[in-house]
C-alpha cells in the first residue's frame, strides 16, 4: 500500500534502479510481521504514541538493539504498524464486502463486515482506525496523513455504493449521500466505542437496526417528511381556531 512497507529491502541507484543485493533473510521476514502484528495489537488498547520500542521489544521478547535492526526511529515504526493494520483490514473487512453486489447490499455487507470484525475481536480495542484517529487527530505528521487516507477510502466506499443504489432507483434520487454516508458510519464509529466498553452483543445488534432504520427512512418516510425550510415555515403560521 505504501512505499513504507518496501524500506529496506534494498539498496536502489540513482537511476531509481535497484541494485544486485542480499535477498531479506526468511526469518528476518517472519520476525518482522511478528513484530508489527503484535504493535497493531498494542495500538489498539494504548495507541501509538503509547507504542514505544522498548515496551513492544519486552512485549515479545526481542532485545531493543534487535527491534531497532528493524525499525530506526518511533515514525518508521508507527508507519509500519498503520500498513499492517491496513492489510488486516482490507483483508478482514473490505475484501469480504466486495464480493456483495453494488448498492444497497454493498452497503449492508460493508456494515456487516465492519461489526463481525468487531465481533470476531479480531484486535483488542476494536477497530484500529477508529481508535488511532482520535489520537492522531490533533497531530499533524505522516502517521496522521496515512490513517486519513485509509478512512477517507472507507467512507469513499460507502458513498460510491449509495451512488450505485441512486442510480439504480434503490433510494430516492434527490437522497443526500454524503449525509447518508455520515449517518451511517457513525453508528459503526458509536458501536466501536460501546462494544469496546461493555463487550455487549446487543451494542452490535442496535448499530444493525440503526443502520436499517436510515435506510428504511430514506427509501420510504424522507419523501413524505417536510424539508427543514418547510418545517420553519410551519411554525410561523398562526394555529388555527378550534
């Protein structure tokens, strides 16, 4: 996904051609990923920032000199993480909801995929974009920039998918997406929060009926709701006499 993932695995001219080297060594591989599964996993209840390189070396039992063989500084490292965390997710959430059919099934499956990640507690703090984000919002810097993109192609996701269903008369055609879209992920965001602070089932299965609920008022009751300006209107007519 990104160019940080690719970082030293060998030396490259100037020409932007790389040069004859050492292929990485299998167990230097294998060592690696179990060094960033398990920093993902710590993300998730203590954030990156609380992800330093001494407590994730003592975390699984490799020296501090023989984690900074792989990893030279706390940004190499953060970045490393997110990309692992990136390919979990793509691969537990994302690819299981593009096998559903555009529209409205894409939407449901992205949702349902969303909760079953949660539900399969596939990390400890749940969603590990969800969580991250809040930490990095208020600190600018690449870690910031990557976690942005992903979320950005998430909720990308889901309004290409409400796209779909206008288009194919599955929602009224004058259906505010974007609002939908806002809508719909904050119930996911909400049953993150609540799921990690009770681990309650039911959390999960009132996001599943939020999430039909919005669907269900945008494809049957929005048309027969008044408009915001027809509401104000409303008010400002005299009440008629009894």
């Amino acid at each position: 996904m990104s160019s940080t993932s690719s970082r030293g695995l060998g030396p490259e001219g100037s020409n932007g051609e790389r040069r004859p080297g050492r292929k990485p060594r299998a167990d230097g591989v294998e060592s690696r990923r179990a060094i960033l599964d398990a920093a993902a996993q710590l993300a998730t209840t203590r954030g990156l920032e609380g992800l330093s390189i001494g407590e994730l070396a003592q975390h699984i039992g490799m020296s501090k000199s023989g984690l900074y063989a792989h990893f030279k500084s706390k940004e190499e490292l953060e970045l490393a993480t997110i990309e692992t965390a990136a390919e979990i997710f793509d691969r537990d959430v994302l690819g299981p909801a593009r096998e559903a059919p555009g529209g409205l099934s894409r939407v449901l499956a992205l949702s349902e995929a969303f909760l079953g990640h949660l539900e399969r507690r596939v990390f400890p703090g749940g969603c590990f974009f969800a969580n991250v984000s809040m930490q990095l919002a208020a600190r600018p810097g690449r870690p910031r920039e990557r976690v942005m993109e992903v979320l950005a192609r998430w909720l990308q996701l889901f309004t290409s998918a409400l796209g779909e269903a206008v288009a194919g008369g599955e929602l009224p055609p004058d259906t505010d997406i974007d609002q939908m879209a806002f809508e719909l992920n904050a119930m996911l965001v909400r049953a993150n929060f609540n799921w990690i602070l009770t681990g309650e089932p039911s959390v999960l299965d009132r996001a599943r009926a939020g999430i039909r609920h919005v669907i269900e008022r945008v494809r049957g009751q929005e048309a027969h709701e008044p408009r915001p300006s027809e509401r104000r209107l409303a008010r400002g007519r005299p009440r008629s006499q009894a």
